[in-house]
C-alpha cells in the first residue's frame, strides 16, 4: 500500500542526520524508524495511489452513465408530455 522505497528515503535521512561518531548505532535506528514509519503509516485511513487512481476512473465512468441515464429520463418525460 505504502511506497516501501520513499520510506526507506526518509530512514536513510534520519540515518544520515546522525553525527559520524555515532554510526555503529545508525543501522539500528535506521531499522527501526523503517519499522515505526510503517507502523502509523499503516495505521492513517489512506489508500496507495493506484487505488485512488482506479476509483476515479469508476467515478469518472459512472458520472458519465449517470448523465447518459438522465439524458434519456429527460426524452422519455419529453415524450410522455406530449
């Protein structure tokens, strides 16, 4: 669901942050923010981006028969009229 390769982007980030001194532990907070970044990314309501993608082309497609089913409501009333 989630871009697995931007959130490694953002661990590596973090990772960098740190001073050099500090590497030995680097990998490990690296780890472990992948893990916590996963975690409540998973946790927010949201959808991947090919799901958004396919449901507004459902949307699209179905606004479209909607106005085509009108139309033809408007020509049966029409019809009915006169």
């Amino acid at each position: 669901m989630f871009n697995a390769k931007k959130i490694e982007e953002i661990a590596k980030q973090v990772s960098d942050a740190i001073p050099p001194k500090f590497k030995d532990i680097a990998t490990d907070i690296e780890e472990k923010t992948k893990v916590v970044l996963q975690r409540k990314l998973a946790q927010l309501d949201v959808v991947s981006r090919e799901e958004f993608d396919v449901q507004t082309q459902v949307l699209l497609k179905t606004r479209q028969k909607l106005a085509e089913l009108e139309n033809k409501l408007a020509e049966i009333e029409a019809k009915l009229a006169e």
